[in-house]
C-alpha cells in the first residue's frame, strides 16, 4: 500500500476544548498523509507492515499559529519596554527594510522558517512584509521546509515610512502576482494582507477586498490591539460604525475566511458582528503583554461562540513556541477571573485545542488524530524519571509549562517526517 505509515506511541489530542482524548500504547495508521485510525494493536489488513515504535514518549498534534511576523523574526525580545505605535516606529519598520534585499531575506527567513520546525509550529499565518520580492522569498523558503502556512505580503499605502509604504497601485499588483504564482500550492499559500486598518487607504482596502472574493481568498489583519491605536482609528475613519465596520465594507471580514489578530477592545455591535460574520479572532497573551495592549476577554468570548485561535505575534511576542503562548492565555485568565469570579481561567485543555484543532480548523481537517485528519504531530519525550511518576496528561502538562524545542524529536506534516529520529543525549 502506498504512503502508509503506522506509528506507535501514547497519543494525546483534543476533540473537543473540554477534555483529551488519551490512547496509551496504541498504533495510528495514517494512508497519504491522512489519519485512518487508532488501533490497539495493528489491523490485520496492515499485518507485516514496517511500524515506527516511539515506546514510551507522546505523540501529539502540531502546533497551529494563527498569528506571527516573519520580518520581525530577528528583533524578538528588542523594545519590549515601549506601546505599541512607538514600538513600530523605533524598531519594527527599520528591519522590514530590510527585506528588499533578497541575500537578507532569504538568509533570515530560513532562519525563521528552521526555528518554526524547531518549535513544533508545523502550520502558521504569517506576515511577511511589503516587499513583493521579499515575500515571494519566504515562500520559496517555507515550500522548502515542507510546512503549512499562509503568507501575506503586507499591504500599506500611508501612515507609514516612505522607505517600506507603497503605492495603491503598486501594493495591489504585487499582491496580485503572488496570487497567481503560488494560489495552486499545496502546502504554502497567499493570504490578503492589510497591516491594519491605518496604514491602507479605502481604496487599497477596496482593491484587497476585491482580489479577497475574485480569487476567494482568505483575509488576515489586526484589530482593536490597542487604546490609542483604536483611537486613531476614529479619527481616520469617521464615517465608519468602529473599527470592524472598516473591514467589513471592504470585504474584509467574514465575507471569505478572515484572521483578525488581538481584538482586545470590541464594543457590543463588534461581539454581534463577530458572531454574525465568524472570523478566527487570535489571542497573543505574550505580545499584548509586551507591548502593554491589554488582554484579550478570551472566557467572555468563548462563552459567546467565537471562534479563537492562538498567535506567538513575534516579534510583539518574545517567543514562538505556542507552548509558551498557552501558558501565558492560562496565567493572563486567571488575573482576569480575579475581578470576576464568574469568568473561570481557561483550562490546559482549552489552550491545548486553541493551538491545535481550534486554529487548525483554519486550514482544514487538521490538528487532532480523528479519522480523516492530516497527520501532522510532534513526538515528545521526557525525562525518564518524569515518565515514571506522572500520567500522560501530567508529562503533556510539564512539557506544555516547560519543554521546548529540544523535547521535540519528530515532526510529521501530512504523514512525512521531517527531522530526524534521535534522542536527547
């Protein structure tokens, strides 16, 4: 049988955000990349089939981020004591620039792309920046590593310097020509991009929204990240109801599958409107903290029947893991439920689906091991005496609030390896 692969090991996965589904010692065979089930012992249609044994370690669903900057890769953990417009002023937009050199681009996009696998991220939405060429590089570089994303170029036409800030005209053709050159593939594909709502004319907002339905793409972009930037907003756009109105005219919101990063700030007609139009809203504690933006309502939201998924937001966040982003939503609820006992901290089982099936749900049937899922995971092992003394869902827990790249040590995307099988020594 081609493309089968059967794979022993204890599995951990969500169905739901209420509770794991467990699997100790069981084999999963995936056929073309795809999950066929979960078994106890191989089926007898499989019977001498070669098994990759993973003995004692987990095996569980790669992480999905739904929210992270490429071109700000380089300048984690830089500028973390300013607000966020300052932060963009001072650091950000001088290392765009930088992705108009292609020997730059592709020198520190792969060096992105490698910490990604390394991290466990296997699917991602990613920013790259306004230049065309640049982002073409990210492309080529991510269909390399053989991972799932989204890529955008970052379209601005004002409020912004001139040294990364487009024309109308010039910002719509370059997204347009990676459009055409990359909407067939597979694995890596174009998202429409605003920056954000200041930073695009109404009629770049328009050209996006029009090229958004013309070739049925999806749409990824901030939203209500922080107080003054919803003030300047107000101010740009008078005529617009608040904030999500702006994209929502545009055909920016809803209208084909839409990303809307942060979304700290809606007022009550925005929750409606969110509810109405289901776009993925993305929670990223780490960045929100850095750049003093606030806390996303992610119980409030939940309680209402929003969809949230889970973003790092490098270089706003100081680190990819989404491990690291679990932890930080699961300590940022529980200050919040301090002021409202009403509002219950989020649960290790509710980050966990956030990060996996919850935003996985964005590119398709992935995320979890249910028949008819993409087999993209991640093996993880653990200190002996750790696996010894704990339950499954206790060594995830630990690796959730403490591991990091170096307990990874296999990552599948659609049933095909992509590291090899080795041991921490």
């Amino acid at each position: 049988m081609s493309n089968l692969l059967i794979v022993k090991g204890h599995f951990l996965y969500t169905k739901t955000a209420e509770k794991f589904e467990v699997h100790k010692d069981m084999f999963l065979v995936s056929i073309d990349g795809i999950v066929e089930g979960i078994y106890p012992t191989v089926p007898d249609r499989f019977k001498g089939a070669q098994v990759q044994d993973y003995g004692d370690r987990l095996i569980i669903p790669g992480f999905v981020d739904l929210h992270l900057h490429a071109s700000q890769f380089l300048q984690c953990g830089v500028g973390m004591t300013k607000q966020l417009l300052d932060w963009l002023n001072d650091y950000t937009f001088d290392l765009e620039r930088e992705f108009q050199n292609l020997e730059f681009a592709r020198k520190a996009y792969s060096c992105f792309a490698d910490k990604m696998v390394a991290c466990g991220t296997l699917r991602s939405c990613i920013f790259a920046s306004s230049s065309t060429a640049g982002t073409e590089v990210l492309f080529d570089v991510l269909k390399e590593k053989g991972i799932g994303a989204y890529v955008g170029k970052v379209n601005m036409d004002q409020n912004g310097p001139d040294f990364i800030t487009e024309t109308t005209e010039k910002s719509l053709e370059g997204t347009k020509y990676l459009i055409n050159k990359f909407k067939d593939e597979p694995l890596v594909k174009p998202i429409i991009t605003p920056r954000f709502a200041p930073s695009c004319s109404t009629e770049l907002l328009r050209g996006l929204g029009k090229l958004a339905l013309e070739y049925q793409l999806p749409v990824q972009s901030h939203l209500s990240e922080n107080i003054d930037e919803v003030k300047w907003v107000q101010s740009l756009f008078e005529s617009a109801k608040n904030y999500s109105d702006i994209y929502l005219t545009n055909n920016l919101y809803g209208q084909t599958k839409t990303i809307m990063a942060h979304a700290i700030y809606l007022d009550d007609d925005e929750k409606k409107l969110a509810l109405k139009m289901d776009p993925f809203l993305v929670h990223c504690p780490d960045s929100n903290i850095n750049v003093r933006s606030g806390i996303m309502p992610v119980r409030e939201y939940l309680n209402m029947g929003l969809k949230i998924g889970l973003g790092s937001d490098i270089a706003g966040g100081h680190k990819m893991g989404l491990n690291e982003a679990m932890v930080r939503a699961i300590q940022l609820s529980k200050l919040v439920a301090l002021n409202d006992e009403e509002l219950q901290p989020l649960t290790i089982a509710e980050v966990f689906y956030m990060a996996t099936k919850g935003g996985g749900s964005f590119f398709g049937k992935t995320g979890s091991f249910e028949k008819g899922f993409l087999f993209d995971a991640l093996v993880i092992e653990d200190d002996n005496m750790i696996a010894e003394m704990y339950s499954l869902e206790d060594r995830l827990e630990k690796f959730i609030y403490t591991g990091d790249d170096r307990n990874i040590i296999a990552r599948y995307v659609e049933g095909k390896c992509l590291s090899p099988i080795a041991s921490r020594t």
